[in-house]
C-alpha cells in the first residue's frame, strides 16, 4: 500500500480519511498542531506517523521531508467555524498550503506524479465548465468573497492547482473535490458530477464520511483518477 499524508487530519473530513486509509492498509502521514485530537485508534496505529506543528510553520526542509516518497497528498484543510477562525491568520491557509506542497513536491523530483487531492467546497466555481450562476448566487458570492476571508481562499486555492500547478507539471497531478451541505452520516451511497446539479439555495447534503470515500478512492483506484484528475469533481448523497 502507499504512503500517503494527510493535512487538516483532526478536521471533521480528515478524521475519516485518516481513518478509512489506515483501514485499508496505507501508511499515513500527518501533520496536527494537537495530537490529542486524535482517536485512540487513529493515534496509537503503527501504520500512522505523526508530525506535530502548524503546517505552514515548517521550514522548507521539513516541508519536504514530509512529502518525500508519498504516493498522494489529501488536503483537508479548512478555516475554523469561530470568529478568529474565520477572520484571524492565516487567512490564506488552504492556498498557501497548496503553494508550500507543490514546491515541497517539485523539489523531491519523483519519478512518479504525486497525485495531490483538495477537498474545497460546491461554493467555488470551475470557470472551464460550470453553469452560469443565478444572478443572487453571484451577487450571494461576491458579498461572501469581499466579506469573508474563507471563500477568497477557497477560490484561489483551486485557481492556484488550475493555472499555476496547471495540467503539464511532471511531478503533480491534481483533483479538487467538492462538497455540497456537509454532514455527519456513515457511508452511503453518493454521486459524483463533473458540475453542480443544483443552486446554492438548493443543494444536496453530502456525508463527510462519503467525501472522505471518494478522496481515499481517488488515491487507490487509478481508473477513477484517471477520469477526474485535472477535474473539479462535485459530490452529494444519492437522493433518498
């Protein structure tokens, strides 16, 4: 199995992920500011290692000791639901994330593309294939992108993988994974779209245990990963 590191680990997504990857036998990495917001299953797993600190506090060379030899990169990353969460530093986590692992991954040199997977959100718009939105949906997202620093964030974290990482980099390949409604539920059956079905004021709950599923997926089933790579795949609970 491969090794694959996981950042956002104690988040309510990266719980699942850590958790459904070590079931199926992968080597994990993380990197949590708190290991004792790990399960105890999840914590004392020995095919779990742990690197405790902020991850944009490394230093380049750790950076890069912590991508070195992985196969995947999840990004579960994610602004905190607290006022200091949403407008305190760093503002731009998730984009500065996505810069800082890049560099870490282009500097490793692998002979392999590291596939590197960012969990994001249905609220950011893929310009190469989405619906236009509804007026008050853009209207909604312009208040939200001026006002509130985690949307800005979300936004130029996907454009950074679409158009600085790009389609032609020989280390990475990319997928940007993204949620409608999440919520608390066991696996279940889900959908993936290649474009949101719905509108902002409309849309499908999505299991964070079925976002984590298809993330751990993506890593292991080169089929699927061939279809969605360079993608911005939307997923959300079958319908009832």
């Amino acid at each position: 199995m491969g090794q694959i590191l996981v950042v956002g680990a104690t988040g309510m997504t990266g719980q699942p992920v850590v958790e459904q990857l070590l079931n199926k036998g992968h080597q994990v990495r993380i990197v949590v500011r708190s290991r004792e917001k790990l399960s105890p299953f999840v914590s004392e797993h020995p095919n779990l290692s742990v690197k405790q600190a902020s991850l944009l506090d490394l230093s380049d060379a750790e950076m890069i000791a912590q991508v070195k030899d992985c196969d995947a990169i999840i990004s579960c990353l994610g602004h905190v639901l607290s006022f200091k969460g949403m407008f305190g530093q760093p503002r731009q986590l998730c984009t500065d994330a996505m810069r800082r692992l890049g560099n870490a991954v282009e500097k490793t040199n692998p002979v392999q593309p590291i596939k590197l997977i960012l969990m994001n959100t249905v609220g950011v718009r893929n310009p190469d294939g989405d619906p236009k939105r509804t007026l008050g949906e853009r209207a909604l997202l312009s208040v939200l992108r001026y006002t509130i620093p985690p949307q800005k964030d979300n936004e130029t974290a996907a454009k950074h993988l679409r158009l600085t990482v790009g389609e032609n980099n020989p280390h990475i390949q990319w997928a940007i994974v993204r949620p409608d409604t999440l919520i608390n539920a066991d696996v279940s059956a889900y959908d993936i779209e290649p474009n949101p079905t719905t509108g902002i004021f409309t849309g499908r709950p999505t299991t964070r245990a079925n976002v984590a599923h298809f993330m751990v997926d993506l890593t292991e089933n080169a089929e699927l990963w061939a279809q969605w790579k360079f993608k911005m795949p939307v997923i959300m609970n079958a319908p009832a």
